[in-house]
C-alpha cells in the first residue's frame, strides 16, 4: 500500500513538472518569435504601432521610409515667403511651408487627414506659441480639435500641414501632390504666382514712410522708418528694410548667406557713411564677401535686402527662419518691436 502511494506521489510530480516546462516555453516563443521580429498583434494590443509594409499609400505614404519626427508641432511665430513660382506662401516658425487639403473644408473647418495621410501630412499644433508674425493676418488664424484631442492651426478656416518630404525651409515638394495638396497663402486661400495673395497690408505693413515719400530724403541712403510693429529700423535710398543674418559673424566679419540663400536674401550695396541719417556713421562700413563683390556692413555684420519686401517699409523678411532674420533697430541691432 505504501509503495503504491509513493509511486502516486512521483506521478503527480512528475506531470507538474512537464507543466511548467510547457508554460515557460509558451512564454518565450510568444515573447521572441523565430524570426527574430516582435509580433505585430502584441504590439497592437499593447498600444504599439507597427511600420506599415510596402511604400506609396493614397496619400504618398512612404511606409516604414518616411522621415523620423513627422509627428505634428506647433506652429511657432508664422511668417510668408515668397517663392519664385507660388508667389507669398505661409510658412511656420522654422521656415517650413504649410499646405491645405482640397478634401478638408473651411466652412465649416474639419480636417479629412488621419492616419497614414497625417504621417506623410503632419497637423501644424496651435498652441500658445503659435503667432502671427510679420505679414501674417492674426484674424485669419483659429483651430479645429481632432479626433485625437490636439488642437490644429486653421489659416481662413482650412486646416494647416506640413509636408514630411520637405527636408529644409523653402522647400514646396508638396504642391500639387495628388492633385489635392497646395501651398498656403497668407489668407488661406491657394498660394499661386501673381494671385492677390500677398500679406495683409492693413495689419503688418505701413502705407507711407513718416513725413516723407516712398523713399528716403534726397541723397540719404541710409535712414530710420518708425515700422508701426517693430519700432525704429534702418532702411536703404529706396525705403526698402535692412536685415542681419543670425548665422553670419562678426569676428571675423563673414557672409553665411551663399548659393540659394543669396536667391531670397541679396546683399546690400556700401554707402557712403557721409550720407546717413539717424544712424551713428561708426556703425556703418563694408566687408568683401568670397566672390570679392562689397557688401554693407552695420555694426561689424554683413546687412541684406530681403526679395519679399515690394514697397517702402515693407519688413516681410523679420523673424524669418526661426527668427535667424530680423531688421535692423538704429543701434545694429535686432529690432525688438513695440
């Protein structure tokens, strides 16, 4: 009877033991499948999304290939550009260009991108940080919440994106994508060259000089506008706004502005200091740049015309790339604004 008992107690034992056996080998093939690659269905199930397979969606999806950080941002102080085939294009703080969706609407404001359209078409985010820079209407922008909760950057009631192929500021790969996708104007509207998009002048620009023409005085070339947003800046003979390059230096003065820069930003021509107005002559002078054409330096750091900039007082190019531009107060320095 006790043998019997003991040879129990070794069956028990022993089938308790081919249980665990089982279940730990249940846990690590689940865990790590032999191909090597984590299961699709755990990472589902975990909140986890898989790169999707292939290439070329709907939308121009590139898949797994789409760059890394096309999640949507803020938007950032938001300014225009003009482009050399689109005309006055808005773009966010960091000079990217913003596009809208003819499947979206503007009245009422929704958004028809989700999904895989949002990866290759990230929402441009509204948040506090979100402003209307110079030439931009603040009473063109609002937002629309998405389905996921974060607020969207609406610009005349359409939805604002980014374009995840856009590798650096002033790109426009976006345009016409699918025949659905466009560049934004500043009034929300199509960007297209030589349509009635350009920045509200009511709002960010002036309409005259101060007691002057649309020039300077007679045989001034440089001056002070008193720009209704940013205060006193130096203009040239023409009126026309004076910038500094934050990536330029002073010590030892150099031009960073080369190649394609040179398309949107030129170079301002010297002056003679004996022809100023408003502006301590010590802080006017010139540098050679690396072609050996002059340039106007102000306060030891090479001075530009912004393209953009169509009439006296204009300052479309302030706060441009980031904030890396920006107009020139009577000191050399970055205008501050009011």
């Amino acid at each position: 009877m006790t043998t019997k008992r003991y040879g129990l107690v070794a069956v028990c034992l022993l089938l308790a033991g081919l249980v665990l056996m089982a279940a730990f080998g249940s846990a690590n093939s689940s865990a790590s499948p032999s191909n090597g690659k984590a299961d699709t269905g755990q990472l589902a199930a975990a909140g986890g999304t898989p790169a999707p397979a292939g290439g070329g969606g709907a939308y121009g999806d590139y898949g797994s290939s789409a760059p890394a950080g096309t999640a949507g941002k803020p938007g950032g102080q938001l300014a225009v550009r003009v482009d050399e085939k689109l005309g006055p294009v808005l773009t966010d703080g960091e000079g990217f260009t913003l596009y809208r969706f003819d499947k979206d609407t503007a009245k009422p404001p929704a958004s028809n991108c989700a999904g895989t359209c949002a990866t290759t078409w990230p929402p441009v985010l509204k948040d506090d940080a979100t402003t209307a820079g110079t030439g931009v209407d603040a009473g063109k922008l609002g937002e629309i919440t998405r389905a996921d909760g974060s607020r969207q950057l609406t610009v005349g009631g359409w939805p604002a994106y980014r374009y995840a192929q856009d590798s650096a500021p002033g790109d426009t790969k976006g345009e016409g994508v699918g025949g659905t996708w466009h560049a934004l104007a500043p009034d929300g509207s199509k960007a297209k060259a030589g349509g009635a998009t350009a920045a509200p002048t009511a709002t960010a620009q002036p309409t005259a000089m101060p007691s002057m023409t649309q020039q300077a005085p007679a045989g001034v070339q440089i001056s002070i506008f008193n720009h209704p947003q940013l205060g006193p800046i130096m203009v040239d003979a023409n009126g026309m706004t004076l910038y500094h390059f934050g990536k330029d230096t002073a010590w030892p003065m150099k031009s960073n502005c080369e190649g394609e820069c040179l398309k949107t930003w030129t170079p301002a021509p010297p002056v003679d200091p004996k022809k100023i107005k408003g502006v301590d002559p010590k802080l006017v002078g010139k540098m050679q740049r690396s072609d050996g054409s002059w340039q106007l330096s102000i306060n030891c750091t090479p001075a530009y015309l912004y393209t953009g900039d169509k009439s006296a007082g204009d300052a479309l190019g302030n706060g441009l790339a980031n904030g890396l531009w920006t107009a020139i107060n009577p000191q050399g320095k970055a205008a501050a604004g009011k």
